[in-house]
C-alpha cells in the first residue's frame, strides 16, 4: 500500500504521489496547488530624484519696518519714510513721534 499524506490545504488524505510541494512549502493535492503570482517577481526599478543643479539660499533682506504710535501701526521704508497706516489717516513722519 502506497503512502498515505494529508493535504495542507484541504486536510484530506491523498495518496503521497498525488501531493505536490507548493511555492510556499506546503504539502497539497494538485488540485488545490496555488500558483505563485507573477508580480511576486517584480523589482522595483530606481527612481534618480536628484535636482540638476542646487544652489544655497539667499540670506533674508528686510525692506521695511513696522513701528506703533498712537493713531495705530506705520509701514516704515528703509529710509525711514512711511507708506500706510492703519486707520487711513495721511502717513506721519518719523520726525513728528
């Protein structure tokens, strides 16, 4: 009498010439073999995301400056002029604080 095996898939018993060793190492009739999949065999191909060229940042230029009186907020230039204010009024003039 041949061999008798048990099937990992079903756990029935077959005859040892009717199971097949699977991909994964089980033990299964031939009718419940399982193919390995062909995207199990995929390889991932490199992706270069480098910059063609790279160059430092630029240091940060302040070009005005923010200074409070009591009529609200001026918006000062560089050589001190004003440029706005807050509540609409005509911008004062440093020279006035």
């Amino acid at each position: 009498m041949p061999g008798v095996g048990i099937c990992d898939r079903s756990g029935f018993k077959y005859p040892l010439e009717e199971l097949v060793k699977q991909w994964d190492g089980a033990m299964v009739h031939r009718r419940f073999l399982d193919h390995r999949h062909p995207q199990d065999f995929v390889r991932g191909v490199a992706d270069k995301q480098r910059l063609p060229f790279t160059r430092p940042e630029a240091a940060d230029v302040f070009i005005a400056q923010t200074f409070t009186t009591e009529g609200g907020v001026a918006l000062l230039t560089e050589d001190g002029q004003p440029l706005i204010t807050e509540d609409g009024v005509l911008p004062v003039r440093p020279e006035d604080l």
